[in-house]
C-alpha cells in the first residue's frame, strides 16, 4: 500500500508562499469569531436575546423542557430521585450516588441532541430566494422541474455550517502540530539529554514519560529512541520501557484539549473523563506489563524471533525507503511555515556528539590500533578485549564487536602517557597546550618504523582529522516565518507558539462545539450514536484506520475529547475509539521501520514491542466486561472530581502525573549516577 508511490505536497513556485501567514491571519480570526459568539447576545441584542443563552444549560441539568418530560430516557432514574434516596440512606453511597446522578446528566445530553431538528428554509426565505435568483419575475414554484425553487429548499446555513465546521477542523489540526513545535523548541534539546540517565526500566519508563510531555509527541520521542537503537546507542530492552512512557506521556495532549471546556462544568467532567480514560488504560498497562518485561524481556525477544531475518531497506536495489504519509504532507507545510523544527539537533545530543562527530574514513586495522592505545584491557570469555571504562562518559554502544572504537565516536586528539598507561581522550586541544602541527596518528601507521614505536609521553597526536563540531549548538529553529521573517530565538519561538496554538485550541473547540450544536442535531445526531455504539471492535478498527490516515494518536483522541465533552458520544463509545487509535500509531512506527537503512532487526524490534504492548493491554482491558469497566469507571471518577473543584483539578493532575512524579523519578536517577 503506498509502496511505490509518496504523496508529497506540491509547493508551487519558489519564493515565500505565505502558508505561515496563512496560519497566523487564521488564527486571529479564530479569536475575532470567538469573541463574537461569546458576546453575541450583547453586541447584537435584536437576534440573539440573553436569554436564550440559559436554555441549553437548563435542558442539560435536567431542567423542566416539554421535549426532554415527553421523552425520558428508558431505564434511567431522574437526578432528583437519586438525591432524594442519597437522603435516606445517610450519604453511605454518596460517590456511587453522585455517579448515579452525572450519568443521568449525560444520558439528559445525549437526548438532547436527537431530539427533531425544526431548522430549515422558511417558506419566505424561499419565495425570496426564487423571487432573486428570477430577477423579480416570480415568487413560487412553476411545477416538479423547478430547479431554482428545488434549490430554495437546500439549507444554505447548514451547508456553510459544514464548510466552517472542516475550515475549524484543518485549524485545529494544524494547531496541535504547532503546539507540538513550540514545545520541542522549548524542550527539545533537554528531552534528548534525558536518554542519557536510563539505567533501568523505571528510569527508562519516567524518561519516555517526562520527554514525550516536552515535546508534545510521542512521535518525535518514539523516533529518537528507535534511532538510538538503530545506531546502537540503546538496548532493545532498554528502550521498550522508554515506548510504554512515551504511550503515557502522548495522552496529556487530550488533557490541554479537555480544559478547553471549562466554561461549563458539565463538559469540562465529560471532557476530562474522555481524556483521561486513555491515560488510565496505559498506565494500568504498564503496571501489569513492565515487571513481567523487566524480569525476562518477553517482548523484545518475541518480537526478535519475529524478525530476525529483517532485511535493510536498499534504494541502490530499487526499495522505496520513504514513509508513507497521508494527511501530514497537508498540514506539514503549513506548520513548518510558522516554525521548522530541527529534528538532527536533538539526534545529536541523545547521541552524544555534543563533543564532535568525527568524519574519518579509517579501516577496522587502524581503529583497533587507536582503541589499544585509549583504552585498558580485561578479560571475557578467555579472551582478552579492549576495556575503555576509562574514557569519560564511555558508553558500550561506542563499540563495534567489543574489538573496536566506533570512527564516528574517534576524539580529535589524545595525548600520549607513559609505561602502560592508557592514552588521554581529548575532544579538543587543551588550552595549556599546543596542538597545531601535530602528526595525525594514520601517517604514523604508514610509517611501519614510527608505527613499530610509541611517541614520547606528552606528545599530542591528531586522531580525527576531519571533525564535525558543534552539532548541538545549533538551533532547533530552522526555518519558517518566525526563523525567517522575525528571526526569533527558540526560546521566543517556543513560547509564542505555544501561545497562539493553546490559546486558538480553545478558540476551536468552542467554535467546534457552537457549531456541531447547530449542525448534528435529530436523524445526524442519532446516527452517529448508533454508529458507534454498534460494536465496541468495530469501533477500534475505525480509530486505528483513522489514525493512521493522520499518523498521530494524539490527533485522533484530541478531536474525540470535545465531542465527549458536550455529550454527542458517549465515554463508553470513545474507549475503544481510544484502543484503536493505540494501534494506529504502533502501525505507523512499523511502516517507519520498513524504511531503516541500517539496522533493521533492532527497528523492527522496537516497533513491534509497541503494537504488542497496545494489543495485550487491548486483551486485559476490554474483552471481559468487568476489566472493561475499570479504566471507564477511573475516568469517570476523574471527571467527577474535576466538576466539584473545577478546572484546578485537572491542571493539579496534569501537573503531578506528567511533570512532577516522572521529574523527581529523572532526578533521583541523575543523582544517583554521579
């Protein structure tokens, strides 16, 4: 599928063109629609009177409308009654009552939305519209051919509806890709320091937890991780720990959207409850799942038997070693054309080559050579092998067969010490001395009578001529209008779009829910319902097709939260939404690893122990009715809390969960490394 064709997007002619302004003027209309709306009832009295803005909060609490009266929903005790009988029984049952009466809520919701919808052309609209687009001659219909009068039936509102409705969904979209931008400005560099501290699991899980949340992506922290393993810099066991807390750390994205709802503390219960039923399922998940990969790396070796034989993607043999995208190449340009993110620049520094990369070509003979002069000797296995422990910040994955240093990981110089002690490793000249002129060490071995004897102590030699330097002083800000037009550092960049992207999200979702309020009302409204709630596994097959159309989790769930929020769909119709979309974003880092270059067995491997987390966690948590209750009933918990302390719940949650338990878990692992 897509393999040999690449959907790209087509940019036109060269020069600026002027997608980013695009983005920015859309933006601000967001907010100048906003405030319209909000202050409709003020600004324009004559149509929108004030009080018709308390109808719908009175109908969603259960207020006294002669539509929701004549049709009550079946099965379901009135909120009155249940507090009455909370009355009776003391308040022993007060959190199961108070259940009771939020359900009761939503189902109020819920029923709101089918009832019939009365909107529609008026018939002095359509005289008006046949008596214009005749130019006066005639008011009424002339027969059953009537073309014009046919068309004075279409609703003209709704069918503008509808385009406001995608043009607000392309925004929000576009949005959330900015929002992510920002945050890897911010905290791009400092997320790819992290992957240096990973000593264990836990450390690895709170890692992945603590990275994905600063950059908003679990996309962007699942690809450097699986590019650590690929160059080797990584175990596989290692880094599926490191997945399970990107898994986790991906879902804070559906919390930002859900506080977007805390005009009304209805939607803000609901909202949250959709957005957090996803943070439940991967955290119950991991507890069951990262002991039992702890002690005997089930996956990583399940998922090796599966692809041992992995081959590396060749283009020289005609392979297409592209990624299949979708909808990102749409929404890509215009991301990128407010800000670019420099994805090499954190590679850089997850990989250590903050001191250099060397650019050397020298063969495996040389490289031994330069290995038994900077590194020690041990024993293993009765062989004996080079033991470089003594070289700061060394890490085992700097070796290629245990026999050799890697030549991209080469120092610049090193200076030779006396007897049997090693040489010293030297990343740069050090400012006592004087290293212009020094013999590169390759013509020394040339020179078999030089190369036969060592050069004094002291001396310094050149090891890697050609030295890629300062690769993690670059900018992560690479392109775009606030790199070229405003040229603003990444620290600025950052921040501003983390402004105008949370702050239009608010702007979308209430437009969003303004406008489904108008749109998907009676027949739509039931159909969609029914549609979802037909079959749990149909559903998850919806969510993980469109997940991989938008090759992002987060994307999929962030759009479902509103609708849970106003009560279209309901929480127990999202979970498997949210399953699905799980597996979609495992699909979308397997069709990456199809592309590898190098090292296809460890990408492959990475991949995999993704998607079998996700499906045995989808095993645990959703066939069996009572399991499947335990992550909904969580969420819904959540969200009662948050409707009785309001929107501080969430933003005291989101902070604990995402930022200060993963933070003091990273710190006590960095402290107890030094």
């Amino acid at each position: 599928m897509g393999a040999s064709q690449s959907t790209k997007h087509d940019p036109g002619p060269e020069g600026p063109s002027g997608e980013g302004e695009t983005v920015i003027v859309c933006i601000i209309l967001s907010y100048i629609i906003t405030f319209l709306c909000l202050f409709r009832h003020r600004l324009f009295p004559k149509y929108f009177p004030p009080e018709d803005d308390n109808k719908g909060q009175d109908e969603e609490k259960g207020g006294n409308t002669k539509d929701l009266e004549m049709k009550p929903v079946a099965g379901v005790v009135d909120a009155k009654d249940i507090q009455m009988e909370a009355q009776k029984n003391g308040g022993e049952k007060e959190g199961q009552t108070e259940l009771d009466a939020a359900e009761r809520e939503d189902e109020l919701a819920q029923q709101k939305w089918t009832q019939p919808d009365s909107s529609g052309p008026s018939e002095a609209f359509r005289r008006n519209f046949v008596w214009f687009f005749t130019c006066g001659t005639r008011t009424e219909s002339t027969g059953e051919n009537d073309l014009i009068y046919k068309l004075s039936g279409i609703d003209w509102m709704k069918f503008l509806g509808v385009l406001f409705v995608v043009w607000t969904i392309w925004l929000f979209l576009v949005c959330l890709g900015v929002m992510g931008t920002g945050f890897k400005l911010l905290g791009g560099k400092d997320s790819a320091k992290m992957f240096d501290v990973v000593s264990n699991p836990f450390s690895g899980l709170m890692v992945g937890i603590l990275a994905t949340v600063l950059v908003q992506s679990s996309s962007t922290s699942t690809s450097i991780i699986i590019g650590m393993v690929g160059a080797g810099e990584m175990s596989v066991a290692t880094a599926v720990p490191m997945i399970m807390g990107a898994n986790i750390g991906t879902s804070v994205t559906n919390t930002l959207v859900a506080i977007g709802h805390f005009q009304s503390k209805s939607e803000l219960r609901r909202g949250f409850a959709g957005a957090t039923v996803h943070d439940i399922f991967n955290i119950l998940t991991v507890f069951c799942l990262l002991p039992i990969q702890w002690a005997s790396d089930f996956m990583g070796k399940a998922a090796y038997e599966m692809v041992k034989g992995a081959k590396p993607c060749d283009e020289d043999l005609g392979d297409k070693c592209e990624k299949v995208e979708f909808i990102k190449p749409y929404l890509k340009p215009y991301i990128s054309g407010v800000a670019s993110y420099d994805k090499n620049v954190a590679k850089y520094v997850s990989q250590g080559y903050c001191g250099g990369k060397c650019a050397d070509s020298p063969s495996h003979d040389e490289l031994k050579s330069v290995t038994a002069l900077l590194c020690g000797t041990k024993e293993h296995n009765g062989e004996t092998i080079p033991d470089c422990s003594n070289i700061d910040g060394y890490r085992s994955s700097w070796m290629y067969n245990d026999l050799e240093i890697k030549k991209y990981r080469l120092p610049k110089f090193m200076q030779i010490n006396g007897g049997d002690e090693p040489a010293s490793w030297l990343d740069e000249c050090p400012s006592d001395m004087v290293c212009e002129g020094a013999q590169p060490y390759w013509d020394r071995l040339v020179d078999a009578a030089m190369a036969e004897r060592l050069p004094e102590a002291g001396t310094i030699v050149a090891v890697c001529e050609s030295m890629d330097e300062g690769l993690c002083d670059k900018n992560l800000l690479k392109g775009g209008l606030m790199y070229e037009d405003w040229e603003l550092t990444d620290t600025a960049a950052g921040a501003l779009c983390v402004f105008f992207s949370i702050s239009c999200l608010c702007c979308v979702i209430y437009l969003i829910v303004q406008s489904l309020q108008f749109l998907v009302k009676g027949a739509a409204a039931r159909l969609i319902q029914r549609s979802l709630g037909m079959n749990g596994y149909v559903s998850m097959v919806i969510g993980c097709i469109v997940t991989i159309m938008v090759q992002s989790s987060s994307i999929t769930t962030s759009t479902l939260t509103p609708l849970v929020a106003v009560g279209l769909i309901k929480l127990e119709d999202m979970y498997p939404l949210t399953l699905g979309a799980n597996i979609g974003t495992c699909i979308t880092g397997i069709m990456g690893a199809s592309v590898v270059t190098s090292n296809p067995v460890e990408a492959w491997q990475v991949a995999l122990c993704h998607l079998m987390f996700n499906l045995i966690g989808i095993c645990i948590w959703y066939p069996v009715p009572y399991m499947r209750k335990i992550p909904i009933s969580g969420a819904k918990k959540l969200g009662l809390y948050t409707e009785r302390w309001g929107v501080k719940f969430p933003v005291v949650y989101t902070f604990i969960v995402f930022f200060v338990i993963p933070g003091i878990c990273y710190g006590i692992t960095v402290a107890a490394q030094q």
